[in-house]
C-alpha cells in the first residue's frame, strides 16, 4: 500500500533488530526512512557467541545495512554516532556535526553491558554484545592457548582458567561453547599443552542456571555443562575483577586473563542524552503503543525501551522483543499517516530456546511452552536462528558452518588474525606489588 503521505519522513537511530524491523516496514509503504547507525552494519547478536569461539565468522553474523535495504528506495542508511537527541522537534545530533530531523523519530539504539558498579568489570572482562566484543574474545581465548603452548609454566597463573560471569542465555551459551572448544578442538590442536588443566567458570547470584526457563531445563542444562567441566558456581557474585584474577563474594579467587561478561544490560548510553524519561536499566518508558509520554511523533523500541506486558513487567531484552516492536512502530506510523488511531503493542511469544553445546539444548516454544530438549531442540534452534539471519548468503554459510564442526569437529575461522587486540603482559611475577598489568581488555 502507498500512502498519500509520501512527503513524511521517519529517523530512526539504531540499525539492530528493531530498527531494521521499523525502516522494512516502513519501506513496504514507500514512506522514507533515514536509518543512522554507528556501524555499517547489523549484527545478529544472539550468536556473536559462536563468533567467539570460533564455530562462525564474523561475516557470517554482520551484514551490510545497505545490502539489507539495497532494493527500498525510501530507506538511507547514514553511518554516524548520535551524540544527542531533540525530541521536542524530532531531531537527532551526532558527533560529526551533522543532524537529522523527521516528521516521526523512532529510538532503537539497543543496549549495552550493566556492570553493577563492580571494581574492575569495565577494564578487565569482555562483554558479547557487539561483533567487535566477540571478534576479541576470539582473540583472547586463541592468545592464552598460544601463550600457554609456548611456556606452560603460565598455566599456574590461570592462562587456561576462563570465568563467564552470568548464567543467563548468553552466559551458558558461551560457558557450553567454550566447553566443546576446549574438549574437542583444543585439546587436538594443542598436543604439547596439558589442555586438560583448562577450567571453565560460571558465576552467578542465583540458584540456578538458565533462570526464566522450567526447573526441568535448569537441571538439563546444569547437567551438561558440568558433563563438559563447566564449574557452576551459582549463589555468588564478582566481587572485584582485576588483571589476573576475579574475586568472588565468599572472599574465594580465581585466577584468570579472561573473563567474559555476561551479568545484566542496562540501555545504550544515548538514551541519557535524549531527555526523555529513563526507568529501570535506564530505559526509556514508553506507552502501550511505544510512544514516549509528552512527545508525539517519538517511539522507543527494542532493548532501548520499557515496554510493559499484559502482568505490567517489563517484557525481556530479546531479540524478537525488539523486531517485533520496531514492526509495531511502524505499524502505528502508518496508522497516524491514514487517520487511525495506534494500537497497544501485542507481543506474539514464539517462547525461548538457548544452546548449551554439541547437540544439546533447550527450547520452550509458544507461548504455553511447550518444552523441547536434547538433540531435537538442538535442532530447532539451528532452524530458527538460520531463519532470523538476514541474507541468504548467512543463512547459507551458518549451516555450512555448523555442519563443518559438527562433522569434522574443527573450527574454520579458529585463527589469531588479530594478535595485538588482546595481548598480555605476564610480568614477572603477578604477586609482585609492582608487576606489569594485562592491556585493558575493553
């Protein structure tokens, strides 16, 4: 359908789910679109973690923003920080100088780490959720490998020690990946190292892993980590996090050079320069149909945005959340152009999965959650995060991908094509008072 109000313009920040869920809309009605991202490309985030730890490469997770939108006319991509946002005339600043304005302006610049004001977290963890993050975590993870084949005598100063902090989705993904990494590439990879001291830990406050799911899905799950050697250390936080070593509340260390993030998220940083209303985790509160309460014309969506469920609580920070959200943005716009009045925003529960490791995983799907676990959900989630990739080409190479490891047990992109983003300085002696410190890993 083409509406008559072709003059209208819509801005929107943030190339993510929700905002490519927004400008596709809003292409199919010819309605222009000016779409400002940092980066010249979207990320798939749910599986920056396989980038990680080598199962995918990064291209196989990022596409290009204006191959996305290379047939809708209506849509321009501009690559350019927003530094601030006018929502009183609808306007975005960044930090080149240059403006934006429209008619309707749609927020969705995403998320980023909350740390919780913890001693250290911001210097010396990586969190997974940007491709840059898991293009360095890579690097990492292949650097104390080399490091520790070369002298293993750093084995005693926790080269192979790795602490996931976090025992959500992205947390147990990432400590089950790590596993398969370890026991079925490393360990053939490096004959000379004594792979088998390499430990991996999962931090967490809770009493279980995989929180939102059934109890059924945290004892599975919580199984088949241990089967892999992840140690759960659940009921604990990180104290501090420093160079070498994370502490934990029960005054307990660990020693270690790498330490993935993956404890909470709080909204993008924008959203504090956009002087609108923040709630929990600096989010942006939005009405029922996402507009943001005294600024017509202005929506949040996505990981950005508040958005209340039917029971009043936030819905979660997920990536169908956010698509579908952005579709609802759009949908309301296009309502306003015709006259109509928006609807509240109905979110269509497609239920949750995560992937524990090699054929294991779990999946609740719709939303009276119908439970799947094992090799069938394994199955499913391959399906339906193949599905969610935006090209033909990703969808393609993912499963050449994971049917490469899955077969051969190997990792294609497992190469250290990045040695100076995460080099560490051993020193000496790391008890030393004076000894050198790890580059920071941010």
């Amino acid at each position: 359908m083409v509406h008559a109000a072709r003059d209208t313009s819509v801005v929107v920040v943030g190339g993510g789910f929700a905002g490519v869920g927004c400008a596709k809309a809003l292409a199919k009605a010819h309605v222009p679109v000016t779409l400002i991202d940092q980066h010249n490309y979207h990320t798939f985030q749910p599986m920056l973690y396989q980038v990680a730890t080598a199962q995918l490469a990064s291209s196989d997770v990022a596409r290009s923003l204006r191959g996305i939108f290379r047939k809708d006319q209506t849509v321009a991509v501009k690559m350019a920080e927003v530094t601030d946002v006018d929502p009183a005339t609808r306007t975005v600043h960044c930090s080149d100088g240059s403006s934006f304005s429209g008619d309707y302006l749609v927020l969705a610049m995403g998320s980023r780490a909350n740390y919780f004001d913890t001693p250290g977290a911001v210097d010396h963890t990586i969190a997974l959720y940007a491709l840059d993050d898991a293009q360095r975590l890579r690097t990492r993870i292949l650097e104390v490998f080399e490091d520790a084949d070369r002298n293993p005598q750093l084995l005693d100063k926790g080269a192979l020690n790795f602490v996931v902090i976090g025992a959500g989705a992205t947390g147990v993904e990432t400590a089950g990946a790590l596993a398969d990494l370890i026991n079925e590439v490393m360990v053939l990879r490096y004959r000379d190292l004594d792979v088998g001291r390499a430990e991996i830990h999962l931090i967490d406050p809770g009493q279980v892993v995989l929180g939102p799911f059934s109890d059924k899905a945290h004892e599975y799950a919580s199984n088949v980590l241990e089967r892999g050697g992840v140690k759960l250390r659940l009921g604990l936080t990180a104290k501090a996090i420093q160079a070498d070593r994370v502490v934990l509340s029960d005054g307990s260390e660990i020693l270690t050079r790498t330490v993935v993030w993956a404890g909470g998220l709080q909204a993008a940083s924008l959203a504090g320069h956009a002087g609108l209303p923040q709630g929990r985790g600096g989010r942006l509160d939005v009405a029922a149909d996402l507009t943001v309460e005294g600024h017509p014309g202005v929506y949040a969506v996505g990981d950005v945005a508040n958005i209340a469920g039917p029971d009043g609580r936030p819905f979660p920070q997920l990536g169908s959340v956010a698509l579908q959200a952005g579709q609802w943005a759009a949908k309301n716009i296009l309502a306003d152009l015709d006259g109509h009045s928006p609807e509240p925003f109905k979110y269509h529960d497609k239920g949750i999965m995560a992937m524990i490791g090699r054929n294991a995983a779990v999946a609740e799907m719709g939303e009276h959650r119908h439970e799947l676990h094992g090799g069938i959900a394994f199955a499913a989630w391959l399906g339906v995060h193949a599905y969610l990739l935006t090209g033909v080409r990703q969808r393609i190479d993912a499963f050449v991908s994971w049917g490469w490891d899955y077969f051969s047990k190997s990792r294609s992109s497992g190469i250290l094509d990045r040695p100076d983003t995460a080099q560490i300085d051993w020193g000496e002696d790391d008890d030393d008072e004076g000894a050198p410190e790890e580059a920071s890993a941010r």
